[in-house]
C-alpha cells in the first residue's frame, strides 16, 4: 500500500502520486507529480487539490473521491487544464484504512 512507502519510495515512482487527507488537503506529492504539474512540492502541501490545483474541470473528480470507500479502489480518467497543467490523466484512486485518498496519475498517452 501507499500509505506505507516513506517519500523517497514515492519519489521512486514512474508516475505521480497525491495523498490527500478528509478535507482534500495535500499531504504528499511525489516528484514526478511536482514536475508534471508545476507546482513545486511544499507550495501544494496543505493546499487543497481540488479547488486550488486540479483545475477548474476538478468538481466530477472531487465527487469521484468522495464517494470512494475505505478500502476500495478505482481508475477514472480526467482533463487537467487551466492553472498549473494541461493533459489527459488515468487516475488510479484508493482510499486507505487511515481515510487517506492517494491519487497514482499517469498521462494517458502513457496508457
């Protein structure tokens, strides 16, 4: 599971990672997610991914995590476009045990 990797194990990552916490707050990025998406590390920590980093197209994603139950898993596809990115992105969704939200983005071109 996620929740168990330490950054540098995220940072390991071929693809981007984003755990949020209940609030929609990020509490982890890893480097390819900051690299893809502009935004420098600590200037996402504890910014709401929704309303301040996924974009104005973000409201059908954020409902996606809400309706996500501990312990469940799904892949949704979504359109970054606006503030800090402009892509299509397969989204790997899980929520852990701790009600954590991690985030696996992966370019669908990559797909």
């Amino acid at each position: 599971m996620l929740d168990d990797l330490d950054d540098d194990a995220l940072d390991a990552l071929p693809f981007g990672v984003v755990c949020l916490d209940q609030d929609n707050r990020v509490v982890r990025m890893n480097r390819i997610e900051s690299e893809k998406s502009g935004i420098q590390r600590w200037r996402a920590l504890g910014r709401d991914f929704f309303r301040d980093l996924a974009g104005p197209d973000a409201g059908e994603l954020a409902a996606q995590v809400q309706a996500l139950s501990r312990g469940a898993r799904t892949r949704v596809y979504h359109r970054f476009r606006g503030f800090h990115r402009a892509d299509d992105a397969v989204i790997d969704m899980s929520r852990c045990e701790a009600d954590r939200v991690y985030l696996c983005i992966r370019s669908s071109r990559a797909m």
